[in-house]
C-alpha cells in the first residue's frame, strides 16, 4: 500500500507522457485541434440557457433581476464540474479492460491509469473555468481575490474522482455490466444535483440529501468564490476533503487488492 501511495511521484514522467498523448489524441486530425476544449463549453451553454433558461425557466431565485446573463454563467459553473465528473467516470469503467496489453504482457503501473484520466480531465475543465472566469469578469460580478481559492474548492473534488475512479476500474473488469450503470448515474448526479438550480429550490425535506451528491459541495463553493466574491466556506471545504481523502485511499486500496486477478480475467 506504500508503494501504491508514492506511485504518482515515482511514475510521474509517464504519468505526464499518457496524459499529454491523451489529451492530443482526442483532436488529432480535427481542424479546429484543442481549439474545441474551449468552444465545446460555449456551446453547451448556449443549448443549456435557451432550453432551461428560454424555453423552460427554472426556479432560480433572484434570476430575474440579474438577467439571463447571470444565470447562464451560473448553469456553466455547475456544468464545469459536472463535467469533470462525467469524463473521469464515464471512462472508468472500461480503464483497466480497455488496455490489455498492459495488463498481460508488459509490466505496467496501472494505477497510473487512473492519474491519466483525470489529468486529462482536468484540462479541459481548466479550460472551461478559464471561459467562465472570462465571461465573468467581462459580463458578470468581476473579478476578486477570491479566485485565488479555486484551486482548493476543486482540489477535493478531483481527489474523490480518482478515488471512485480506481474503484470503478477495477470492478469494472470483473462486472462488465458496470459501463452500462455509470452512464445513468452520471446523468443523475447532473439532475439530481445544483447544475440548473440551486439547493434551495428543492423541497427543504430533499435539501439535505442534495449534499450526498459529490458535485453539490464543489458546485456550491465554486458559485461562491466566483459570483459572490466570497472565500469558501472552509468547515464545509474541509468536511469535504476529509470524505475525499477516505475515498481516495479506499479506491486505491480496493485497485490495488483487486488487481491481482486482473491477468486471470483478461
């Protein structure tokens, strides 16, 4: 378990090199290229506000006097971090099953596998909250110091996701029907979570059961740091990054008795 815990340093070049060949990977061949890390989010936005903004208001207190301006910059807010989320699961289940050569003929440091995906991940949410935080400044509150505490409000976050991300990858191998789960889920976690409305317009009986969903916290104190020019609220950032860390070692822990078997069912 030691040895598991010090492999993103011992590993970090190759970390580095998967990561990068991933994130190329994707636009390779595409005309616009990486450009479409920031276009994508612009575009989701759009849909995003005239649908539940146009079409289908949603009970957002206040939402009318800042315009739907305001509003659109908030669903994209929710939308950063759900995405993040959805992209770290949705390759999960199929991390380990979906590169074999690495588990049967090479040896290979597959909980790297994990640090690959979020990383990759991670920048193109990076790339998103640098739309969102431009926008903001431009057309929204501004800019404050406050923003110098992003990275903490999603440092937690992204901790979890590596965590469930491992867990999800491992028993993925030996419960193939896990990638047909995820994908509902994710999109729960989207609907069931403060993305297109915030905690207070459900019912007060839901409202404490909104926080079992991991992007509520993240969402919330996001929406804090960038639009209320607040800094987080450390208890809550705090109580969030202790059921990280938990979670963290306990995927890790999980992929690394699981792996074992790995070769055998592969």
């Amino acid at each position: 378990m030691q040895a598991s815990l010090s492999h993103p340093w011992r590993h970090r070049a190759l970390i580095r090199i998967l990561a990068w060949r991933e994130i190329s990977g994707r636009y390779r061949g595409s005309l616009l290229g990486s450009l479409w890390s920031l276009l994508t989010p612009l575009l989701m936005l759009g849909v995003f506000t005239l649908v539940f903004g146009v079409i289908a208001p949603t009970r957002w207190p206040g939402a009318e006097a800042q315009g739907i301006g305001m509003f659109a910059l908030r669903l994209l807010a929710g939308m950063v971090v759900h995405g993040l989320l959805a992209e770290v699961l949705s390759r999960a289940p199929t991390l380990v099953t979906g590169q074999p050569n690495y588990v049967t003929k090479v040896v290979f440091p597959l909980e790297t596998l994990g640090w690959v995906s979020l990383l990759a991940g991670l920048f193109h949410a990076a790339m998103a909250l640098l739309v969102l935080v431009a926008l903001n400044g431009l057309l929204g509150t501004g800019l404050s110091w406050s923003l110098l505490a992003l990275p903490l409000v999603l440092l937690p976050f992204a901790v979890l996701l590596l965590g469930v991300a491992w867990l999800v990858a491992a028993l993925g191998v030996y419960l193939r029907d896990l990638a047909q789960l995820i994908g509902p889920l994710v999109m729960v976690t989207m609907f069931l979570g403060p993305v297109f409305y915030p905690r207070e317009a459900m019912p007060a009986a839901a409202q404490p059961w909104l926080a079992v969903n991991p992007i509520t916290i993240p969402v919330e104190q996001l929406r804090r740091v960038l639009f209320a020019a607040q800094w987080p609220q450390w208890d809550v950032v705090a109580q969030y990054s202790l059921v990280a860390v938990a979670v963290y070692l306990f995927g890790l822990w999980a992929f690394t008795k699981l792996k074992k078997g790995f070769a055998d069912v592969l």
